[in-house]
C-alpha cells in the first residue's frame, strides 16, 4: 500500500481502521509498524498520527547542535543543494516581547531577518532573528543581509568592537505555528523541533534572538558529549543553563510578526 497507494507525507488512517479493512488485530498491525519504522517508511507525529516516508526521500540534512554555523553549507556537505525563500530583513519597533528578549527599550528599533532555508528545494527550516540595531552604543546594519554571502554572523564580526561570546538556547518540540506551518510546507500545529537561542558579547550584552523551527522529516539533529572520568556522576549544570528562559509562546510571537500591527507604546 505505501508503494502504491501513498505518497511522501501522506498520513495512513487509524490502526482501527487499517485493522478492519486488513482482516488483521491491532497487535499484528503494531508489530508490522515497528517493522516498516525501523525500515525508514514511516514515522509517528504526535497530534498528527502514522506518516507515511519515502527511500528516495529519507537523505536528511545533519545538523551538529554544538557547532552553529550556515545552513547552506550544512546543506552542500550533506551533498544537497540549498536555497533560500521568503527572505525578509525589516527595521521594526520592539513591542514588549522582544524589547524583553533584546534588553532594550519598547519602542527602539530592531531588525527582524527572517529566512526559510531549502535543501534541493524542500522547505527544511525557518529561521527568524531579532536583532538590536544599537549594541554598546554602535549602530548595527542588517540590511545588507545576504544568507549565502553576507552572514549575520559575518556581519557582526564586521561591525561590531566586542566579539560573540556565546549562545545560550534551548531544544523543545512544539506544534508548528500556523505562519510557520503555511512555509515548511506542514499542517498547521504539526510537530516540529524548535531551537531557540540569544546571542551575547563578550560584554555580556543581549545582541540576539534567534527561533530556528525543523522540519523533522528533513533534518537530523546531531550532538556530541564529553564525558570526563572524573565528572561527577550526577553531574553539575553551569550557571548560565540555569537561567530563566522565554517562555514557549515567545517563538510562535515571532513566528506570526510580518502579520500583526506593531503594539502601541
């Protein structure tokens, strides 16, 4: 049936109803699904139910969490060819959310650069960063923004006296939100993985916040850990993990920006 009745994407119908019109109980359906899900040839979305995977579409993009880097490079390593759509770069005035997210005030000015990155032109990622246009007192430019040649990384690096010190984020799984949902090509509330992060100097000032939203079907999230003999076998979790985070809803904020009046302030 998925050979011939299915194509990528599609969701199969319920195990009540594939049982039925199989002739088969529920616990040899189960057993044919572990089956076909270690073979690659579908995958279980929660809030979605049983998708259905194609061989020819399984080569993911692999993308090393611990190393934050362009996508269009990840992508070519992977042997694919990326692209990128829906690319916007707007000077906006902060309403409350992001002037908490920035540490600036409501009412200053900020970019907004937001992106969706392609491999072999299917939608892997969304990326929105909102990003200060005064930090430590220097003007910051965005709008000459480019993904394949002009990186915002490139550009801080250009304009900026103090240097990146870090990145502090998070890894969650949410449904997507409907904006995001619409340019990854997914059903609205679909689950995705969402991986969110400021930015900060080595002065320890706010320059960032970046939302990156995957389309799990096309990307594969690497991480690499070190695991010293001598570390405490409970461990100990640093001072900056320890720090309040936005709470989920800030994402799917950013998500919807392009569509909402700013707020008044």
């Amino acid at each position: 049936m998925i050979e011939t009745d299915f194509e990528d994407g599609d969701r199969l119908p319920s195990e009540v109803k594939l049982s039925e019109s199989l002739g088969v109980s529920r616990a040899k359906l189960r057993e044919a699904f572990g089956s076909l899900w270690q073979a690659g040839l579908i995958e279980k979305k929660w809030g979605v139910g049983t998708i259905v995977r194609k061989p020819k579409d399984l080569q993911p993009v692999v993308v090393p969490l611990p190393y934050i880097r362009s996508a269009p490079n990840l992508i070519r390593e992977c042997g694919l060819t990326p692209s990128v759509s829906d690319v916007s770069v707007e000077k906006r005035q902060a309403d409350t959310t992001v002037a908490d997210l920035l540490n600036i005030a409501p009412g200053a000015d900020y970019w907004l650069v937001d992106r969706v990155v392609r491999a072999d032109d299917v939608p892997i990622q969304r990326t929105i960063d909102a990003v200060a246009c005064t930090v430590e007192g220097k003007p910051f430019d965005a709008s000459a923004f480019d993904v394949d040649t002009n990186t915002l990384v490139a550009m801080y690096r250009a304009q900026l006296d103090s240097k990146l010190r870090r990145s502090d984020g998070r890894v969650t799984v949410v449904p997507a939100p409907a904006d995001t949902a619409s340019r990854l090509h997914l059903r609205e509330n679909e689950a995705v993985l969402l991986v969110e992060y400021s930015t900060v100097t080595d002065r320890n000032t706010v320059l960032s916040y970046s939302v990156t939203w995957f389309n799990t079907a096309r990307v594969d999230i690497r991480f690499s850990a070190e695991r010293p003999e001598t570390m405490d076998f409970l461990g100990q979790i640093p001072d900056v993990a320890k720090k309040p985070f936005p709470p989920a809803h800030v994402s799917a904020h950013l998500s919807g920006l392009h569509h909402r009046q700013p707020e008044t302030v």
